[in-house]
C-alpha cells in the first residue's frame, strides 16, 4: 500500500517524524521503489528483519475451543504488543484477533472479538487508559494455543487450509 500513498500521506509522515518498520517477506513488492519514495520525503524506512535475510514462518496454532489461558498465553506470547494493530480506531495488542474476520469468513468460524479485546483509540479518556490496556491480557488470548506454536521454515504464502492454524 505505501506506493499507492498520496503526497498529504508523505508529508504528514515527514513532519511527525513517522519511521516506517516494515518486515520483508518473500513476496512480489518493489522495495527499491519504497525506498525511493521515503527518501525523497526524507521519512525513515528501516526493515524489522534484515532485508537480506528470508523470512521463517510460524504456526500459530489456534485453540478453536477457546479454552486456552489467557494470562499464560499473554504473558508467554512474543506477539503481545510486539506488533499492535490499529483497524478502524481499534487498537489490539496483537494481529490475530484484529483480523481473524478473514478466518472467520474463509473456514466458516465463529472466533469471537468482544469489545474487551480492544480498545478504541477515539473513545479512550487519555493515554493512560490505553497503556492500562496494553498491559493486560485479552480474552481473545483463550483462542491461542502458544504451547504449540513452532517454526516451521521459510515463509511461504498461505495454501489456505485450516491445518496451517490447528493442530
């Protein structure tokens, strides 16, 4: 998406001071032009893996019970606001629950995203609240099954069957 970003996306980067972190994975996205862009808008693009580096996958196993501990599970898992994601003003301390609609959709689930397992940005009172967020576990974490989650070599695009997320 960021060569798709219109000049205001650029320059309000620019005068926030915004870096940008993307991880590189092996798929089809022209860096050299990313680059580019950044450069020119002097935004800083610097990669969490080594550019040069492929990256290796992880199963994340998912416990579709959702009877897993969510205190265990929070404070042994290394997404837990490793990476927070933001999706229309809601702010998760990790990726699975801010886009498990797409598993939800594709396997004909029903994990379920309560309104504790976010917080939303425009209705929180300050920035404590939302620190006080992030440092607890969601209920979402039940649905995680960390134990069990293990690499399981280079990164590859999904083959989408439930198997890549069940154990």
């Amino acid at each position: 998406m960021l060569p798709k970003q219109d000049e205001s996306f650029w320059l309000s980067c620019q005068e926030n001071n915004v870096e940008i972190h993307p991880t590189k994975y092996p798929i089809k996205i022209d860096w050299d032009n990313i680059k580019r862009i950044c450069s020119n808008y002097n935004v800083i693009l610097s990669f969490f893996n080594d550019e040069n580096v492929l990256k290796e996958c992880v199963k994340t196993i998912l416990n579709l019970d959702g009877t897993s501990n969510i205190f265990d599970n929070f404070t042994n898992c290394y997404l837990a606001n490793n990476c927070l994601n933001l999706s229309d003003g809601k702010l998760f301390t990790c990726g699975l629950p801010a886009n498990i609609n797409a598993f939800n959709s594709y396997f004909s689930m029903n994990i379920k995203v309560t309104e504790h397992d976010y917080i939303d940005i425009y209705k929180a009172k300050d920035y404590n609240e939302i620190l006080q967020f992030l440092a607890k576990p969601m209920p979402f974490c039940r649905y995680c099954d960390i134990t069990k989650w293990h690499g399981i070599g280079r990164w590859e695009t999904s083959k989408r069957n439930i198997e890549e997320y069940i154990d």
